[in-house]
C-alpha cells in the first residue's frame, strides 16, 4: 500500500470525531459571542443614567451578568486552550 493510501485511511477513520469536534467547538465560540451581543444589549436598553447602580433596572442587572460571564467563560476557554497546547508539544 502506498504511504498516501494509508494516511487516507487514517483519515477517514477520524472523520466523525473531526466533524463533532468542529461542531463542539464553533458552538462553544458562538456561546461566547451571544453572551456579548446580550449582555450589550441589555445593558444599553436598561440604562439610566439618572439612578444609582442599585436602583437600575433588572434589565440592566442582567447585562451586567452576561458580561460577567463571557469573561469567566472566555477565560477558560483560553486556560483549556493554552493548557492543550502545552500538553501536545
């Protein structure tokens, strides 16, 4: 067998894994964008400037929650990814 046809082999073998790797992964980044868009949303809707922080609206608390986690989910996606990297070199 050729060295070609044998990586072809190999390849196909891991196909899925790849697929449900890629749709883990771009639905994980995705998370991470509409946490964002939300939280920016929900903050710019329930704004008032005129009240206090703990007077605001509920709407406004909750913009401030979806940033609150985008960050802590952000971070680790970035500690898994750096920790990937190191474990494969």
């Amino acid at each position: 067998m050729l060295p070609i046809q044998t990586v072809y082999l190999q390849c196909t073998r891991y196909l899925y894994s790849r697929v449900y790797f890629g749709w883990g992964l771009s639905g994980l980044f995705t998370v991470i964008v509409v946490l964002v868009l939300l939280g920016l949303c929900c903050g710019c809707v329930g704004q008032d400037s005129q009240k206090l922080p703990t007077e605001r609206s509920f709407l406004s608390n909750t913009g401030g929650c979806l940033l609150i986690m985008y960050v802590s989910e952000s971070t680790w996606v970035n500690l898994y990814f750096v920790v990937c990297l190191q474990l494969s070199s």
